[in-house]
C-alpha cells in the first residue's frame, strides 16, 4: 500500500523517530509521501526522503500556514529533491475568510511553480470544491491534481474527473456518518481514486494502519485485496511519477 498523504515532521509529532521506524516496521506500507506545510516542514521533509527508503515527500505551502512560494523553488534548488513527488498541499480554507485573497495568490504561484518543475499537485479544499475547480480550470496545473481528503460532492466530483484529477479519501470514509463519501466511491472511476491517512490529523488511533479504509473500498467495489492494493498503487504512481 502507498499511504499518498502524510504529515511527518518534528512540528506535527513528538517523537517523530519513534513514528518513523513505526512506519518502517509495517511491512504492508510499502511507500509514503510525506507532506510539506510551510518552509520548515517542506525542508525536513526533503531530509526525512533522503534518510529514509519508505519516505517521498512535497514542498508546500498550507492555505493556513505563512509563507513564500518562492521559498519553496529555493529548496528544490538547493536540496537533493530526488524524491521530492509533488507540491503542496495548497488551496483554500474557509475557516479563515480573512485570509482568502492570499490563500488564492498562494495556490495560482504553487500552480505555476509545479507547472515549471512539471510536478503535480495536492489540493486541500476546505468547503471550497467550488472556488477551487474554478481556479483550476483558469490555471491548469499540467501534471495533474489531487482533492486530498475530498469532501464529497457528486457534482464536483464529474468536474475532478473531466479534468482527469483525482481524489484521495482516508479514514472519514469509515465513520457511520461517511453516507455521502461512499456514494462518491461507489460512483469514481477506480483509476481516479487514491488512498491517504493524512496522519496524525485524520487518523488519530491506529497510527498509519489504513486497512479500515482499504476494506471499506474493497467492500463497495468488489475487488480482492490484491487487485485494489495493485490498482490504488498504480493509480498513485501514475499521478506521482516519481514514486
Ligand atoms: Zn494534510
């Protein structure tokens, strides 16, 4: 399995070796990417990759986080980004209004920087799907896009997917209030569809064990265990071509 969201990080965890060789431990993670917040976070991020055989990465920087977009073309200048798969995540986040305007100038620079470096990119879309999909189709990022965490939306979810993106789901999917996130499984073409644990952020208790989230999938569309790991893995190396 390919976890395709993670935030490991010495300002997300506390013992952040201690959850790395966790991560090193299970044999079923074959691979991780590991995503960037800010310009500290992105930075050790690209450290963590080089360190560690399991660990890919991104530069971003979040809508809610401070930052330069410039500061991340300088990382990848100056750092060994072999491993380095993607930018983000960026979008927007409505939980802070005020903050909007500069949350889409970030978005439309990471855009443009990922079109340069031709790396995809990893949306975070905060009861946004609407504003971000417009922007989207303004400036189209190349190497294509995911909607992590993806709130579902069957209307949003046709446009994603005309635009050949695709969405990760994690663990909300397995909550009992999940109705309309299995309506959107149910509904993407499987090719479209990757997995994510977004650690330690949506999935609190079993640390990286995304198996809940793998049966529910497996569950509502059929396959074996090994036909949907070798679908979801393929889906994420074809998105994330450096995996
Ligand atoms: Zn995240």
């Amino acid at each position: 399995m390919i976890d395709t969201h993670a935030h490991f990080n010495s300002t997300d965890l506390k013992n952040l070796k201690q959850e790395i060789e966790i991560v090193n431990s299970k044999p079923y993670l074959n691979k991780i990417i590991n995503v960037g917040l800010d310009y500290e976070t992105s930075k050790e991020v690209v450290e963590i990759s080089l360190r560690e055989e399991k660990f890919y990465g991104t530069l971003g920087i979040h809508p809610l986080h401070e930052g330069n977009i410039s500061s991340l073309l300088e990382l990848y200048q100056q750092l060994d980004c072999s491993k380095i798969v993607a930018l983000g995540e960026t979008g927007l986040d409505k939980s802070s209004p005020d903050t909007l305007k500069q949350q889409e100038k970030k978005l439309l620079e990471t855009i443009e920087l990922a079109n340069f470096l031709s790396l995809p990119i990893i949306i975070h879309a905060d009861n946004t799907n609407r504003e971000v999909i417009d922007i989207l189709k303004k400036q189209i990022p190349k190497e294509g896009f995911v909607f992590h965490c993806f709130q579902p939306d069957l209307e949003i979810l046709d446009e994603i997917l005309k635009m050949n993106g695709y969405i990760s789901v994690g663990t909300p999917i397995t909550r009992k209030t999940a109705k309309k996130s299995l309506e959107v499984i149910k509904n993407i073409p499987i090719e479209n569809l990757l997995i994510e644990l977004d650690y330690p952020y949506m999935s609190k208790e079993s640390t990286i064990d995304g198996r809940n989230v793998f049966n529910k999938i497996k569950l509502i569309r059929g396959y074996t265990h090994r036909e949907l790991e070798t679908i979801l893995d393929n889906n994420a190396k074809k998105l994330f071509k450096k995996l």
